[in-house]
C-alpha cells in the first residue's frame, strides 16, 4: 500500500490512531511530517510515544530542534526544524549521525533542512479542518510501504 487518509475528528482519534501505528514502526525508519504550524505533528509524535508506553513530557523541540526518548526497546528523535537556519548548524549539532539505520526520526518541517536529511520511508500531510484534522500518509520506501500494509 501506497497511501492512505484517515480522518481524526478530535485528539482521542490521534491517540487511537498513534497506537495502531506504534505496532507497524520499525527501527532504523525515517518519518516526515508534514502541515501548517498547528497541524498536530507533534500531537501525533506526542500519542505515539504515551502509546508506546513512555511515561514523561514530550515537549515540542521547537528550540532544542530535536528531543530524544527511549522506550519499548526503541531509540525515537523527534526533530523540528522550523527554526533550523543552515548546513552548519547541523554538522555543529552532529545531527547527521542520528540516521544511523537504528533510531527512528520523526522529523516537523524536513523542508528547512532539505538536502541534509535523509529520505523519508513514510511522509505524513497534515490538513486542518473545520472540526479536527485529516491526515494522509504516504509510503515512499519497501519499508514504508510494509508499515502501511499492516495499519
Ligand atoms: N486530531 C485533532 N483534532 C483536533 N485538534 C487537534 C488534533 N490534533 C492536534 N490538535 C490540536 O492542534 C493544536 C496544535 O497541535 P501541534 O502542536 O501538534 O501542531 P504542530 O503541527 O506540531 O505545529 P508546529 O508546526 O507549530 O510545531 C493542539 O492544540 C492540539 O490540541
Ligand atoms: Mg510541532
């Protein structure tokens, strides 16, 4: 499977949501997410930690660009990159060495860093509606596509 939308009519849909695809990610796996600022990027990152059993806060790396965790066995980043300015941050940062084919990255506004990132094995658009939100994800690698089949 390549794509696939799912409706979110609220927060409790997220989090419904976020423990079904907590089962299907795989280490090593690169995930765009992709929306307007307020789309629920890292409500949905937010969900799939609390679904994978983590206990603390998930904040927003909205200043730190990227915020670590460790749980169920799995090593997740979870950057954003609204405010990530160049190529030198990024080495500076030693950002690159988290592709490491073993953590997870979940990554807010790959865009600011294109060219410096790695692939995306899934890409999820977020679009804000009305009441709640669609998103609509988008296989891009064999692995991404395994995960899709078992959602
Ligand atoms: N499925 C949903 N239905 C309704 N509201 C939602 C849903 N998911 C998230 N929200 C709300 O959207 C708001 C913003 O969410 P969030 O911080 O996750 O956005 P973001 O995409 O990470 O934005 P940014 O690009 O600024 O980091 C929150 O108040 C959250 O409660
Ligand atoms: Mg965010």
């Amino acid at each position: 499977m390549r794509e696939l939308t799912i409706n979110l009519p609220d927060e409790a849909a997220t989090a419904t949501f976020a423990a079904r695809f907590a089962t299907t990610i795989q280490p090593g796996m690169v995930i765009y997410l992709r929306g307007d600022l307020g789309a629920g990027k890292t409500t949905l990152v937010r969900a799939l930690l609390n679904a994978l059993g983590y206990q603390g806060r998930v904040k927003s790396p909205t200043y730190t660009l990227l915020e670590q965790y460790e749980v169920a066995g799995l090593q997740l980043r979870h950057f954003d990159l609204y405010r990530f300015r160049d190529a030198s941050e990024w080495e500076a940062a030693g950002f690159g060495d988290e592709f490491d084919g073993s953590n997870i990255c979940l990554m807010e506004w790959p865009d600011k860093a294109a060219g410096l990132i790695p692939p995306a094995d899934i890409e999820i658009f977020f679009e804000i509606l009305p009441e709640g939100r669609n998103i609509s994800l988008h296989a891009r690698t064999d692995t991404g596509r395994e995960c899709l089949k078992s959602l």
